[in-house]
C-alpha cells in the first residue's frame, strides 16, 4: 500500500508540474505578444507627420496643415483599428490555450512578425497615398497574419491537442470563422485597390460589419 501511495503521489507531483510548466510557457507567450501588439499600436501612429514650427502661424497656414493631415490620420486609424481587431482574437484564442509546443510556437512568432510590418506598411501608405501597390502590400500583409493565426488555431484545436478536450465544438468553429473575418476582408480590399485605389482607405471602415454578423449567427459560443 505504501509503494502504490508513493507511486500515485510521484504520479500526481508530476502531472502538477506539467500542468504548472504548460501554463507558464503560454503565459511567456501571451506576454510576447502583449508587447509586440503595444509597440505596433504606439509606431502607427509616429508615422503621421507633426508641424514645422512656425514663429507665427497664420490661421490659413494651420488649417492647411490639418487638411494635409486628414490622411495620414485616417491610414492611422485604419493600422490601429485592425491591430485592435486581431488583438482581440488574440485574446479571446488565449482563453482557450493551455499549453503550447514548438510548432505552435513558430507558427505564432511568423505571426507577430506580421503583425510588427503593420505600422512599415502604414508609413508607406501615409507617403505613398496614391499608389495602390503600396495598398495592396498592407492588404497582402494583413491576409498574411490573419491566416497565420487561423493555422494556429487549427492546429491547436486538432483533436484538442493545446485546448481543454471538452472544449465546445461551436466554439472552435466560431472563432475560427472569427479569425477569417480579417484576412477575407483583406482580399477583398485588394480588388479595390485594383479597381479603384482611392475608395481602399474607406472600405475599412466596413470591417466591423462582418464581426457583428459572425456574433449574430454563431451567438453565445462561450459555452464548453
């Protein structure tokens, strides 16, 4: 009896220490990419010029200035917006997580990687304004991560092996539906930008659209 309490007991030790290093490798993950998706979040927006200081600037010369400045801060706000949005979807997967491996590890770094070209992509569109290349660049970047991150989550949740193996089947396939919203919508725009460089700033702003209507056909998938 008590070499079998010993056995269990080593057995238990063992399974706690697993258990204590999966959680700790996804945790140093989670941190990684916490600070990659704030550094792309603050260089956005230093790729938008600041004024020349004048000594006395006339009324006319400020507001030139800020009309100059309507599109450098509108591509700001697309960059932002879309890392916000895959910020997102990083945290909602990292719910889920359990433990990771090198696989699963490599695929996630290309994916900040990604994710850190966002902001060079950004400046380019913001001195480029007119070249729609350059649009289709950011648009093949943001495709790029976006399936990235839907590799990831496949292969993490094929047959439960980084996740809880009662994770709700409805879940796994709304957020994977979730992940694909971006770099679906990122194909498209690069037909704008094709057909029509200057609506691409704009037809960004319709991304919110296709997060709603997931939410409301897949509804509540919190559930396990």
């Amino acid at each position: 009896m008590t070499t079998i309490k010993l056995a269990t007991n080593t057995l238990l030790n063992e399974t706690q220490e697993n258990k204590l290093a999966n959680q700790n490798s996804i945790a140093r993950l989670s941190r990684i990419a916490d600070i990659i998706f704030a550094l792309a979040m603050a260089q956005c927006f230093f790729a938008v010029d600041f004024p020349v200081k004048f000594d006395h600037p006339t009324n006319s010369q400020a507001i030139t200035f800020l009309l100059e400045q309507i599109k450098p801060l509108i591509s700001y706000i697309i960059a932002f917006v879309i890392v916000g949005f895959y910020w997102v979807d990083n945290l909602n997967q990292f719910k889920y997580y359990k433990k990771t491996d090198s696989v699963h590890s490599f695929i996630y770094l290309l994916y900040l990687m990604g994710m850190f070209l966002i902001p060079y992509c950004d400046t380019l569109v913001i001195y480029f304004p007119d070249n729609a290349l350059v649009k289709i660049c950011f648009s093949i970047n943001t495709t790029f991560i976006g399936l990235l991150s839907c590799l990831n989550w496949i292969y993490a949740t094929h047959k439960r092996r980084l996740v809880d193996y009662d994770l709700n089947h409805k879940t796994i396939i709304s957020t994977r539906w979730r992940i694909l919203i971006e770099p679906i919508f990122s194909l498209l725009t690069i037909g704008v930008a094709l057909i029509d460089q200057s609506w691409w700033e704009y037809v960004w702003f319709l991304l919110p659209i296709p997060y709603f209507l997931n939410d409301k056909i897949f509804g509540n998938s919190e559930q396990r």
